[in-house]
C-alpha cells in the first residue's frame, strides 16, 4: 500500500461540516446524497456517544474505542492482484458457482467486482455503491426516501461518512440461485498509514433491493488480515438494507471472522413487503467487539422472518447481538433462532425483541437463544423481550445458559470417543442444527468447517 | 463353558451416589460365551450396576473389585473402558441433537475399532446390520437419537453395539418400550452378538425379553444386591410369583439356616 489508506485529517470523533462536503466531492456524488450525509452528519453531532448504561450497548466495549485515533478510509481503486484473501478463497471452493463476487479490500487497498454473464443477461445489478449513485439513482433516491428503523450513533457515522459498499438490484421475476458474495477485507492493523492518528474506520453501505417476485441468495463475509506488527485500532461500521418487494425472498448468509483488534459495528435492515420473505443467518466467530443490530420489519400481510445466529467466541472476544422483530402488520411470521458457544474468556450477549403493532393481529413469533458455555470464565446473556399491542397473537420465546451436558458427554464417552472429542462433536452438532437451515447451497460446509478450525484454535 | 475365562468379576462391589450407597456388595462372575440376566424391581439398584461398569462420573465405587478381562478397571474414564470392548446399549439414551446419526457411527466405530475404517468398507458393513434390525436408510441422516420413538432409540443402541462388537455387552431395560415385532428384531440382533469370546449381561424388568434371548444364568436384584441366582426356570418363576416371592425365600432360608 504505497497510497495512505486515511482521508487527510479527518478524525471520526470531530467531523467537520467541510469534511463530509470534500467526502461528497471525493466520491462525485449528487445533491441529494449530499445532502443526506450532511443531515446525517448534524444529526450524528446530537446524538450522544453510546455507553454502557444505555440498555443495548450494556455489553458493548464502546468506551475502549477512541474515536480520535480513526480516520475514514479513502474510497479504494479499482484493481487484481494475484492474491485474494483466504477467507474469500475457501468461501469460494466450497460455493455452488457464485454469481457476482465483490471485494472490498482494504488490507491491500483495492477493490474488484465481477458478474456473471447470467446475471447481467437478467438484468440484475451488482455495483459498488459510488457507481450506482449515478447509474441507479432514481432506484436509490426513493429507497433513501422511504427509510425507516433505529437510528444511533453509528448508524449516523456511516450515513455521514459512508465509503464504499454494494448496489444490488433484482428486477421484478427474476429468481437468482447463484449467490452474490460480498467481501469486505481489513487490515488487523493499520500502521501502514503513517500519519497520526493512525487507527482506520470503513464505512460500507449495502443496498439490496429486491423487486416482486424476485429472489437472490447473498453471501457476506467481513473478514481481517495482519498487515503490519504494531496494531492499531480498526473499526468497520456497516449499514446493510434488504428491500424485499412482495413476493420476493432473500436468503442471506453473514459471517465475521475478524482480528483481536477489529471492532465491528453492524445494522441490518430489512423491509419485508407482502409474501415476501428474509431467511438472514449471521456468523459471528471473531472481532474485539461485535455489535450487531439485526432489524426485521414486517411491512404487509403474510410477510416473514427468519433471523438465525451462530456466534462461537474465544479468546477475550465480545459479541452483542440484538434482534429486533417487527409485526407491523396482519399475519406476519418471525422465528429468530440464535446460538452462541462461548470458550476462554469471551462473553456474549443477545437481546432479542419481538415487537408487534397494534395493527398486527395473529402475528406468530417464536424466538430461541441457546448459550453453551464451554469456558469456566466465559459468560452469556440473553434477554428476549416482548413487546405486544396486539392481542390477537402467539409470540413465546426460550433462552438457556448451560455448560455441556453430563448426559450426552456420557453417553458418547461411552462410545469410545475422549471428552475433548465429545465435547467437540457435542458444539459441532450445536450449531450444525442452525446451519443446515441456510437455504444457499454450499454455505453449510464453509460455515461448518470455519467453526471447526474456531474449536480447533487454543 | 465352565472352561472359559471370566470377562467380568465383580467382587463386593459397593457403590454410592451423591454418598448415598446403591450397590451395597454385588458378587458377580461372567464368562465368555454366558448370557447373564439381572432381573429386579424399580429402584433395587439395577441401572446404577451397568452405569457402574461403564463408568459413569457419578457413581463412586467405595470398595470392592470390578475386574474386566483379569484387568481393575473402576479408575478407568469410559472412552477406555469402551476402548478395551465394554458396552452400554442404554435404557433411555440422550439426543445428540445437530450430529447424523451417519457420523456418528462412524465416528465412534472408528474411535472403538482404534482404525479409521474406509468409509465404502464400513457403510457396506452398516447396511447389512441395517437390514437385519429393520432400520431404514432415512434414519442415518436424522439427528442422534433426536425426536426418535422409544423403539427407533433401542435399534439404535443394537444397531451401534452391534457395530462395535463388544466382548462385554450390557443391556440396560433394551426390552422396555418396544412392541413385540420390535422385541423379536431387537432379540435377533442381541443374539446375533454371541459368540463364544463374549459375555452379555441383561438387565430387565420382565421375563418377555428372555423369550428370544435365552439366559444361562439369571440372578435376582434387591437392594443394591445379588439375592439369589439360577437358571433361566427362575425367571419364569419370577413371573408367574412375582419379587414378593424371593423375597420371602431368601427369609425362609435365612431362618433355616
């Protein structure tokens, strides 16, 4: 990286006005996006730091983040090295052909998009978001119009500080079983940027917009790379929307594999519209910190939900993951499914919030989050919540924070496997139930084997 | 027979859970090529005698001897003693849920044979064995013992001792839930494990398992103790008399002697 990865001078914790309009310049965007930063901007200025007395950030290591140590990420050059991440690389052997692959690179300053001819053929889009600004900018100035969801902190630092980051589009009939893979690679550290402060912030915004009776299937996968020996603060704070159209299905599969060092700060959307349904399982097995905020919003009859996790900790990592489930209309589903094994040190906590309007009679929620704790100093909590104005619904919810059962240890000691390698197949078979849930095939193995390797990892 | 060697002697055996003591002096010697069936009530101490011999971390042996093969084995985790040929068909198994049960036999096959078994070789093996338990191919992809019927649970537990051969095979209630095709596919696959290198203990409430699968000896539990032992005619008495009846033998003799 001969190029600094940094925007000059411009820290996270003190946004200048100025600097979001040289940010608009840089990019070559239009007014109305500009002016969507800059109300974004204001907005991130009233908006108060989270902290750890706030009720979804009480798990979350956001005072161990020094805002005045980042800088955002200067858009990245088109470009192919010879290298590609290994994560990307396994992801891709294990996946049936993949449609599109996206990566955003900032390990080694540079990104790449390639499409299949299939899908051009189909008219779907797939293109870094800066060009679809232009290309697409009726498609994105009404989804930008029409936005609704939970606002904070960090949700306004990427909408003010937005860089890079994908535009999909489907159009109405069109059924696309080969996935997009989207990967956004950073570096662990990021002392190859000299200048102090030296910590990197990426800001990736993800649109996907799925049209009636369309269906895709979209593969993520944010992962890190050592880049240098010192290490620095990285922090990536994404915004990813599904605009689902009646009808319509998207299966999404997530991971995050990050360094000790990354912070990742992630908020999902997704508008469910009538018929339409979100399938959205989520990988968490490394970062300092993930938060991740998964909105599900259930627009119009006979919409549905299914919010699935998977989140393996070691080391002193943390996880938050807050589900948020939204009846906002009659006969709508939700089932959110998470699990969570903890080893070492690492600590995680769900929060998970069924909420039904008053207008969303026979809802049916159910929601599950099950902790195996499988070191003596790892901890867990989950607090599933209901709010419900309806009262013509079925909504229940399970939580349980157990180490592994004696039982089943037993009985496969019996069977002449040792307790490492009980236990082992004990957590394997833990997660295996929620990942033979994803509907995109191929997934399965590259996750299974990933939170294999994670068991493996002393 | 009496020439064969013994594959399990237990000696005055004395056990305690949470220091409460269960077994409370068991004598027992199996040789190979014996059927033994234990039978007794609810409570008498049965199940805690086959958790015993496997091993399991809650049940303390406070003295007496458990010799598998000539070799002590009450300090021994249960993978060794699974390892050296001991197997459990339990009375209610736990659900792996998320593992096939196609991996797990094969897993725990591997780990008991100490060889990695090419995978053409042993699902021929496990196919033939599947066919004569009457187990279909759907159940390998299923979930260890998850949402199973009490039936479906005990073909499995024959299925995998079975599989993995063993010298000193104890079955734990294996007839309690099953119906009566059931009972007799079950029975065939117990009798298909005897040969003259191995030794099955049969733990049962009823006398309907022995039937099918005919004891050499039978001893009558009570108590956390063997109270008295016979022929395979015993449980047959066992039956038309009820334990009532033992009870009060063991009592007479007491007195007579």
């Amino acid at each position: 990286m001969s190029e600094s990865l940094q925007v000059d001078n411009l820290q996270v914790s003190t946004i200048a006005r100025e600097k979001v309009e040289d940010l608009c310049r840089l990019n070559g965007e239009p007014n109305w996006l500009k002016e969507k930063r800059l109300s974004a901007w204001e907005s991130y200025l009233q908006c108060p730091m989270p902290t750890v007395k706030d009720e979804d950030w009480r798990a979350t290591l956001v005072g161990k983040l020094d805002l005045g140590k980042l800088c955002p990420a200067a858009p990245l050059k088109e470009g192919k090295t010879a290298s590609t991440p290994d994560l990307l690389k396994a992801a891709l052997k294990d996946l049936a052909k993949p449609g599109a692959v996206y990566v955003e690179d900032y390990a080694r300053g540079q990104m790449s998009v390639s499409v299949e001819a299939e899908l051009s053929t189909a008219k779907v889009v797939v293109s870094p978001f800066a060009q679809a600004v232009e290309s697409h900018k009726d498609v994105l100035e009404k989804l930008f119009a029409e936005k609704r969801g939970i606002q904070d902190k960090f949700t306004l630092m990427n909408e003010a500080l937005a860089g890079g980051g994908l535009f999909v589009h489907v159009p109405k009939n069109t059924r696309v079983e080969a996935p997009v893979v989207m990967m956004l690679n950073l570096p662990e550290n990021s002392t190859a940027a000299t200048k102090d402060p030296s910590g990197l912030a990426v800001f990736p915004r993800i649109i996907i917009n799925v049209e009636e009776n369309a269906s895709i299937n979209f593969v993520s996968i944010v992962a890190s790379e050592k880049t240098a020996e010192a290490t620095e603060t990285v922090l990536a704070a994404s915004v990813v929307e599904f605009h689902i159209a009646a009808g319509a299905k998207v299966s999404v599969a997530e991971v995050t594999n990050l360094g000790p060092e990354v912070f990742f700060v992630n908020r999902v959307r997704a508008y469910v519209a009538r018929d339409a349904v979100i399938d959205f399982t989520t990988a968490g097995l490394g970062g300092k910190q993930t938060k991740s905020d998964i909105e599900t919003i259930l627009m119009d009859r006979g919409a549905h939900a299914a919010v699935k996790g998977v989140v393996f900790g070691g080391g002193a990592e943390r996880y938050a993951y807050n589900t948020i489930a939204e009846h906002a209309a009659p006969d709508t589903t939700s089932n959110i499914n998470f699990r969570v094994a903890l080893k070492d040190k690492s600590a995680s906590i769900y929060q998970g919030i069924v909420k039904v309007d008053k207008v969303a009679q026979r809802t049916d929620a159910y929601q599950s989050n099950k902790n195996l704790l499988l070191g003596k100093e790892a901890k867990a909590d989950s607090i599933p919540k209901l709010e419900i104005l309806a009262d013509d619904v079925k909504c229940s919810h399970g939580a349980t924070v157990s180490p592994v059962d004696k039982e089943q240890l037993f009985y496969l000691t019996c069977r002449g496997l040792t307790a490492p390698e009980a236990e082992e197949l004990i957590v394997t078979g833990f997660f295996q139930q929620v990942l033979d849930t994803i509907p995109i095939q191929g997934v399965v193995n590259f996750l299974a084997a990933l939170t294999s390797d994670k068991l493996h990892k002393s | 027979m009496t020439a064969q060697k013994p594959i399990l002697e237990i000696v005055d055996l004395h056990v305690n859970v949470e220091d409460k003591e269960i077994l409370k002096g068991v004598n027992l010697t199996i040789k190979a090529g014996e059927i033994h069936a234990i039978m007794g009530r609810n409570g008498s101490g049965k199940s805690t005698l086959s958790y015993t011999v496997m091993g399991h971390p809650r049940y303390k042996v406070t003295s007496g001897k458990m010799l598998y093969k000539g070799e002590e084995i009450s300090q021994m985790s249960p993978d060794e003693r699974a390892k050296l040929g001991i197997a459990l068909a339990f009375q209610y198994p736990v659900a792996i849920p998320g593992v096939s049960v196609s991996n797990f036999l094969r897993k725990t096959t591997n780990a008991c044979r100490g060889r990695e078994i090419p995978v053409k070789e042993f699902r021929q093996e496990l196919k033939a064995l599947m066919a004569k338990l009457g187990v279909k191919d759907e159940f390998l992809s299923r979930y260890v013992n998850d949402g199973f019927s009490g039936g479906e649970k005990k073909r499995l537990e024959i299925l995998q001792l079975s599989l993995l051969k063993p010298s000193l095979a104890v079955l734990d209630e294996t007839d309690s839930g099953l119906d009566i095709d059931a009972l007799k596919t079950v029975s065939e696959g117990v009798n298909a494990m005897v040969s003259p290198e191995t030794a099955i203990l049969l733990i049962t409430h009823y006398q309907r398992m022995l039937d099918y699968v005919q004891p050499d000896f039978v001893h009558v539990f009570q108590d956390g103790k063997i109270i008295t032992s016979g022929g395979k005619e015993l449980a047959l008495e066992l039956e038309s008399r009820g334990y009532e009846w033992v009870k009060d033998t063991t009592v007479n003799q007491t007195v007579s002697v």
